[in-house]
C-alpha cells in the first residue's frame, strides 16, 4: 500500500533538524538494495517558502507506517493513496483517457 505522509513546520523551524535529519534517520535503510524494514520511503516534495513536505512510503498497513513516522515534528496527516508512473498498469487508462478528452473537446 502507498501512503502520502503531510509535515508542516512552523515559520521558525530549522529545516534540517526538524525534516532533513529525522527523515534521513526514517528512511536511511530505504534505500538500501534491500530494505531491512517493511516501510520504505519511495520520494517526496515539499514547499520551500511554507516549510510544508509531502513523503511517499509504502507500506504493508497504516498502523505500521504510522509507527514509523509519529517521530516527525509537525507531522500533519497519513493517507492511504494510489500512485500512477508510467511505469503502472493505469498509464494506458490515463493515454486512453487523455485521448479522449482531446477528441472530445478538441484539445492538442
């Protein structure tokens, strides 16, 4: 299961300390060839100017996931998503659909 995890620090929060470190401390194993933990780290974004993250895990169930990201300050929200790359079965759903919505209203 995927899930987007939300943080959002407040206007004085020191980026590094209370994002950069606590994450790389989560999710240092992730990137290893072979993960250690159920939870892996698959990316993230997030707003320069709002201090506001955005991570993609993937995990086996919320409660384990949850577990894991309860140490991040201002941790916001878990929530379970899907994740569409050109590299899953909806990519051809997503062309079909983009296909017909240019037919349909003229698009280019």
């Amino acid at each position: 299961m995927k899930f987007m995890v939300r943080q959002k620090l407040g206007p004085e929060a020191d980026v590094v300390k209370e994002h950069l470190q606590p994450l790389a401390y989560l999710v240092a194993d992730s990137v290893q060839d072979e993960p250690k933990l159920p939870v892996v780290w698959l990316g993230g974004s997030g707003t320069v100017d709002t201090k506001q993250y955005y991570m993609l895990f993937e995990a086996p169930d919320y409660e384990s996931l949850e577990e894991v990201v309860k140490v991040l300050p201002g941790l916001q929200s878990i929530e379970r998503v899907m994740s569409v790359d050109k590299h899953t079965l909806a990519r051809g759903l997503l062309l079909g659909m983009a296909k017909d919505y240019a037919e349909r209203d003229g698009a280019e």
